[in-house]
C-alpha cells in the first residue's frame, strides 16, 4: 500500500505540475489572444484593432495585420518575394485555408496575381460587402499549387472598430442655450455633432469654443478644437446643425477625457460629454504633416495656417505657414482699426509661391475691391509701390514641403514708408488675416478664407509663446457646383443686368473655373448664364451695375469682348491691344478707353448676421438666392444694345469694365436650330442613352406583341 501510495503521489505531483505548465500556457495564449483583440495607442500611431502578425510559411510572406472597420484590413510592414506562381490574398469561412475560400483584391482594388511587397503599409477590403466578422482568416495563397504561404486567424468574438456613440449635449443651468442629438465618434480624430444649438449669447467677451481635456471634468487646461471649416475662433450661433469636427494636429480621441462647448475667458462649461476610454473605433485617414517653426513664437490662426514672428532689435521677423494649394495666397497684416479687425485702412503682407520662387510683397487697402484706378488714382487693394509708397518687406526664405509653403520676411518695426503702420511692443494689436487664390497676374482676388471675429496679437512676449499643432488634410470631399443657367430662348430679346454675390466655390468659381472678387454679373435673376444670341438679331441689356466713378467697390461698366476675364481698364496698353471689344466701351481721341454701359447699382447682398463663408452649405443656388436682399437705386438703367454679325467670334464674353472675373459666356449661332444642335451636345451622352433604352424597350415590346 505504501508503494502504491508512493507511485500514486508520484503521478499526482507530475499530473499537478503539468496542469501547472498547462495552465501558464492558457495565460500565455490569452494574453496573445487579448494583446491581438486591443492596440493600445501608446504602442504607437492607431491603425485600428490589432488582428495579429501573419503566421509565415513560405515566399517571406510576414506582416501585421489590424482591422481598420467592419470590411477593411490594414496591413503594416508586409513582405512577399513575389516568386509565387498564382498568387492572391485569400480568405474564407473554413476552418483553415484552402480552396474553399474567395480573392481579396488588392490595395488598388485589382485581382491580379501578387507582385513582390517589402515592408509596405496598405489596406485591403473585403469583396461584395462581406465583413470581417464573416471570415476565419486572411491568407496569402498560391491557387495554383493550393499551398498556403502566410495566414492569420480572426480571433472568435472579434469586434472590428465601428463608429461611437457618446451622448448628446445639454444645457447648463445659467449659461447659454446649448443641445445636440447624437454625439457620434467616427474615428480616431472626427466627431459629429447631430442638430447642435449654440444660441450664442455667452455673457463677457464670448470667448466660447470647442474645447477638449483631460481630468474628470472639462476645465481651463483644454486645447481649442477647429470649428466644421477650420476656424479657431470663438464659435458662431448654430441652428439644429449637423457638424463634424476634427482634433487638431497629432491629437487623438484618446488622448483626451471630455469635450466641451467651453468660455474660456469665463472658464464655465456650458454642455460636455464625457470620452470613454479605449473606444472601439476606426483609426483617422487624416494626414498628419508636422511642421517645425523656425521662430520662438507661433500663433495658429487657422487648421491650414499659423503666425511665427520675433523681435530683434528695431526689426520683426515674420514666418508665414500654410498648407495650401500652389496658387494660394497668404496675407497678414496690422488692422485698419485701433479698437477692432479691420480690412479698411490695414498695412498687409501677401506672400506665395510662384513657381520656384517666394514673394512677401507689401500692400495698402484703402477699399475693399480689386486694385482700380479713380479719377487718376489706385484705390482698393492695392501694392504700396503702386500708390506711392514703398514695399518695405524683405524676403528671407521661402519654400514648399509636402504642400505647406513656408515664406519668411522682415520689416522693421517703424517703417519710412509713412502708409505703413508700426508695430507696437507695449500692448497687443488687432491684426487680419486672408487666404485666397491668386489671380492671372498673381494679384490677390476675394478670400476664401478668413475670420470673421477680432484677432490680437502681443508681439512683445517675455516668455514665448506657442499654441501651433501639426497641420492635417484629408481627401477633399467636393461638392457638387451649382446648376448651370442657359438663357437659350429665341423670344428673349433683353437682358437686366444686375450685381450679387459670387457664391463660394460652388458658385462662380465651380461653373466658371475662375477665381472671383466676390461679385458676379446676375443676367435676369440667374447667377452668370450662359446666353444663346443669334447673329442679325438685336439685343438689349439693361445694365444696373453702378454708375459712380468714385466708387473701387461698386462701378461696374458692362463690356462685352472676345477675352474670357474681363477687367478690360486694368489691363496694360499692350495687353488691351490683344483684346477685340464688341460692345460698351468707346474710343476717345487720344485713343483711351471710355465705358458706355454705366447704369444705377443694383446689387444683392447677404442679409446681416449671415456669414458668406457659409455659402458652399446651400445645396442649389435658387436656395441661396432667395436668402439675398436685393437694393437698388433710382433711376433708370443704361442700355447696352448689340446686333450680332457675321464678323463676331461664336463665343464672346460679357464682363465688368473695371473688375475682372464677373461674367462669362455668350454663344453667338446663326440659327436657333444650329444652336439647339450645340446646346443638347452638353447632354448627348445622357440622350444617346435615353434613346437607346426607349428603343430597346420598344422592340421588346414589338417582339412580344408578335408572340
């Protein structure tokens, strides 16, 4: 008995110690199996959830393998020697793989055989909808000799990351009115706001904005996040508005606790919700673009542009950065106004780049136009050199990186130039700020964008002072361009001619492809048409474009020339020489060019409190027309008449005599039906199909009332 006792305990101290070794492998697995389930965004950038490496078998297939939503893969550091012979990325609902399975196409959407990868980051998405919650594996597989040459298994019970929903906000007793539906986290870096209300009536200085932080409950050490169109200012009145916002630079939606509709000057929070921690959502497709200031202060202005300035001695250096296109303009400057941000009156900078050279030219604004000349004189937008005074910036650097164009200057602090304002050390200064395009003579047209608040800036700081954050971009989501108008009606003989707003990127710029001022012809209450004349017909246009001479802002001659531009007084000698006028302008002796169609303004504006940045948001323009106010003065319009000929090109364009880029096309035909024939070209391809299907559908009918 003592033997078999002996032998007993014996077998029991082995059967103990292997369940030992068995279970510390079950802990071993488990830990594998969670570290597989969860990327910790410590463990450096999130690319989603983590599936595991590939198990690698032949042909140096290696790499990891992350979910990035329900139907995507994302796999890092893959490598393949491209040797195999009928290679594909494979995957199916068997138990392991084999020839039960489908091809996964490629990153480019391609199911061609597999070429060699080394250590290359790409995505892969499931064919036909399938999600990855549908499969078992992923695979790299040869069909040709049914021979697996790396997999990866998905584990049971994955969740791949999913958008999040985190609450709504509401209203806190004794601030302003603050609500919102669904609080939706996209991915890593975007959340939506569904139908938020600000009422904007903050007390103090209003200073409130989307506002983000760490701790247990939002407070003043937070970070400033851009508003839906990148802005950091304080935040506008918003309606029951979906918006979607992104965190700025390098922040993710784990780096932080809470976010908040925040007055930081009053330091009260006035709705928030609370950020869960490690949420389950897709990694951002946002491209992060870090971006070294060389100066010891910097100011972010807006998501795509910041301020770096120093002093040194009488001179101030001044770094301009933004990630902009290439016929993008930057400008800065000090404000027209002591008390507030002013374009009028203001001392500004232009800076871009011009192919492979940079420019930081130095411009004066005496009117919120183009630069024009009135009664002799520059006025509006205008380069010091050209009004007399002189371009007091020295440029120092400049270059262009990964579509960020960095521009470095220096002026001095007091300038000799007596039309340049000094810059101030003893107390901050109200300064403006713009990016727009560049017109055909790099001259600076309307802004796109710019900030509708007051902007300070201390240029004297004891301690330097930094607020800037990497620049990010994401694929662009154009919008549609607003329909395109046709006046093409042989009974129409007369056009009233009338002044609006352009529109935004959707309006003059999206139908036209030009860069705009800010105002645009209105032919019979359509925003620049494109008119159908025929020759040997007389026309009328009625012209309400303004008829004062004194006025940069609001003269606006009608002319009609065979030149796309207009803007025919603005122009060079040389230049005007190149250009046949047609109709609205005369000739004086000495051979100068007089308009001819100057009638009383009659102009639409945005009602007051409606932000024009806002007008890419009307998703047609007879929606954004009828929010327009219309004022016109007494008196009646001028008459432009014209008579088509055979001597007339078939395309001509009206235009502004002073300012360029406010009309657009006329079609001169010599018939309607010539002209019929062009117009429905635009529209061929849509008809040609429509008859094809009218005809098809026709024989099938035929065919079975033969049966």
């Amino acid at each position: 008995m003592e033997e078999m006792r002996f032998c007993y305990g014996s077998a029991s101290v082995r059967w103990r110690g292997t369940m030992r070794i068995l279970a510390s492998v079950l802990l071993v697995v488990a830990a594998v199996l969670d570290n597989a389930a969860t990327q910790k965004p410590e463990d450096g950038p999130y690319r989603g959830k983590y599936i595991g490496k590939f198990n690698s078998y032949h042909h140096q297939a290696s790499g990891d393998v992350y979910a990035v939503d329900e139907y995507t893969f994302l796999l890092t550091g893959f490598n393949y020697d491209g040797n195999g012979i009928d290679t594909f990325f494979w995957s199916g609902a068997s138990n392991r793989p084999g020839p039960q399975g489908f091809i996964v196409p490629d990153e480019y959407g391609k199911t061609n055989i597999l070429e060699r990868y080394f250590n290359k980051d790409f995505t892969l998405r499931l064919p036909d909808n399938k999600k990855i919650t549908e499969v078992k594996w992923l695979a790299v597989y040869d069909l040709n000799s049914q021979n697996n040459f790396a997999d990866v298994y998905i584990p049971e019970d994955f969740e791949p990351p999913v958008p999040q929903k985190a609450g709504s906000l509401t209203a806190i007793a004794g601030g302003p009115i603050v609500s919102s539906d669904t609080i939706d986290i996209l991915d890593s870096k975007t959340i939506r706001i569904t139908d938020f209300s600000y009422d904007g009536k903050a007390g103090g200085q209003g200073a409130v904005h989307f506002w983000v932080g760490v701790g247990p409950s939002p407070s003043s050490k937070g970070s400033k996040v851009p508003d839906e169109m990148g802005y950091l200012d304080p935040i506008r009145a918003y309606d029951r508005e979906t918006i979607t916002l992104e965190l700025p630079g390098d922040m993710t939606i784990f780096d932080i606790d809470w976010f908040s509709v925040y007055d930081v000057e009053a330091r009260r929070d006035y709705g928030s919700i609370l950020i869960s921690d490690d949420l389950n959502v897709p990694p951002s497709l946002v491209r992060v673009t870090p971006h070294t200031e060389s100066l010891p202060n910097c100011r972010q202005l807006h998501k795509d542009y910041r301020v770096s300035w120093e002093v040194f001695g009488p001179q101030i250096t001044i770094q301009l950065a933004g990630n902009v296109q290439q016929d993008v303009y930057m400008s800065f400057g000090l404000s027209g106004s002591d008390s507030r941000s002013q374009m009028l009156g203001a001392d500004v900078v232009v800076a871009f780049i011009d192919g492979h050279r940079g420019y930081a030219v130095d411009y004066n604004i005496t009117s919120l136009a183009p630069c024009v000349q009135v009664l002799g004189q520059n006025k509006g937008v205008c380069r010091d050199d050209v009004v007399g005074g002189l371009d007091s910036y020295q440029l120092h650097t400049y270059s262009r990186e990964n579509d960020i164009n960095t521009i470095t200057f220096r002026r001095t602090l007091i300038s000799s130039d007596s039309g340049d304002k000094e810059f101030l050390l003893d107390r901050p200064m109200y300064v403006i700020w713009a990016m727009g395009r560049l017109d055909s003579n790099n001259e600076p047209t309307y802004h796109d964008v710019y900030p509708k608040r007051n902007v300070q800036v201390h240029f004297n700081t004891s301690e330097p002072v930094n607020d800037c954050f990497s620049f990010t971009s994401r694929e662009a989501n154009l919008k549609d361009v607003w329909e395109r108008q046709q006046i093409f009606d042989r009974s129409v003989r007369a056009f009233t001619a009338t002044l609006g707003p352009a529109g935004g990127k959707r309006g003059y710029q999206g139908i036209t492809g030009h860069v705009s001022n800010g105002l645009a012809w209105y032919i019979n209450g359509f925003l620049v048409p494109e008119l159908w004349l025929r020759r040997g017909l007389t026309y009328s246009f009625l012209v309400r474009g303004g008829n004062n001479p004194h006025s940069p802002e609001f003269y606006h001659p009608l002319v009609i020339t065979d030149e796309p531009h207009g803007g025919y007084d603005r122009l060079s000698d040389a230049r005007q020489s190149e250009i046949r006028v047609l109709a609205g302008v005369e000739f004086t002796r000495r051979g100068r060019p007089k308009p001819i169609a100057a009638g009383p303004l009659c102009l639409a504006r945005h009602p007051e409190g409606q932000d024009r940045r806002l007008d890419d948001n009307f998703a047609t323009f007879k929606k954004f027309n009828r929010t327009l106010k219309w004022t016109c003065d007494s008196g009646d319009p001028a008459v432009l008449e014209i008579t088509p000929n055979t001597s007339w090109p078939d395309v001509v364009y009206y235009n502004s005599f002073t300012h360029a880029n406010m009309g657009w096309k006329i079609h001169i035909v010599d018939s309607y039906s010539q002209s019929a024939r062009s117009h429905a070209s635009a529209y061929s391809s849509f008809n040609h199909s429509i008859r094809l299907l009218l005809i098809t559908s026709s024989f099938v009918v035929w065919t079975w009332a033969l049966k």
